[in-house]
C-alpha cells in the first residue's frame, strides 16, 4: 500500500504568508488602482506612469469611446450609474453576433 504524505504548513510560515499578501494587496491599491480609478496620487507614482490620467479621462470627457473583447462566449452586461444628477444619454454600438434579451 502506497502511502502519500502531504506537509501542512506551520501556523508562524502562514502568518507571515498572509502579512505579505496583504502588504502586496495594499501597495497596489495605492500605486495603482487609486490613481487609476480615483484620481488619490498619494506617492506622485501615479502622475509618473500616467495612471492619474485615466480617472481623470473618466471623470471630465463628455465622449468616452472603449471596446470590449470577450474571451469566452456567454452573457455579459453593463453598468452605468449616473451621478451627474442630471440626464445623461448613453449609446452603444455593437458589431458581432450576439442576441439582445429584454
């Protein structure tokens, strides 16, 4: 009979696994998708690599064109929410083969 043993990490080496996930997961937030997606440069990292540029284009353009790839076939969707508290018109042109459902 074959036997397999597995070993199973030591509580200390896990606690030290997730300080760092977590260290990681912070640093990206804060160079990356703040100045990216809200315009929070707090390093000036976020001017540099011209990330503060797309929350900007985001919030200013009254003309924002984009594309959308899928990579597998399926259902997607989108969101827009509109917090302008004004009217706002949205329009989509699609090209592709594709069912529109109500």
């Amino acid at each position: 009979m074959n036997t397999i043993k597995k070993t199973v990490q030591s509580a200390p080496a896990l606690m030290k696994a997730s300080i760092a996930a977590a260290t990681i997961a912070l640093v990206a937030l804060v160079l990356g998708v703040l100045p990216a997606e809200y315009s929070i440069d707090q390093t000036g990292i976020g001017k540099a690599l011209q990330l503060t540029s797309i929350a900007q284009a985001a919030t200013t353009s009254n003309n924002i064109k984009g594309t959308l790839t899928t990579p597998f076939a399926g259902s997607y969707g989108w969101y827009w929410k509109n917090t302008a508290g004004t009217p706002v018109i949205v329009t989509l042109s699609t090209k592709g083969h594709y069912v529109i459902k109500p």
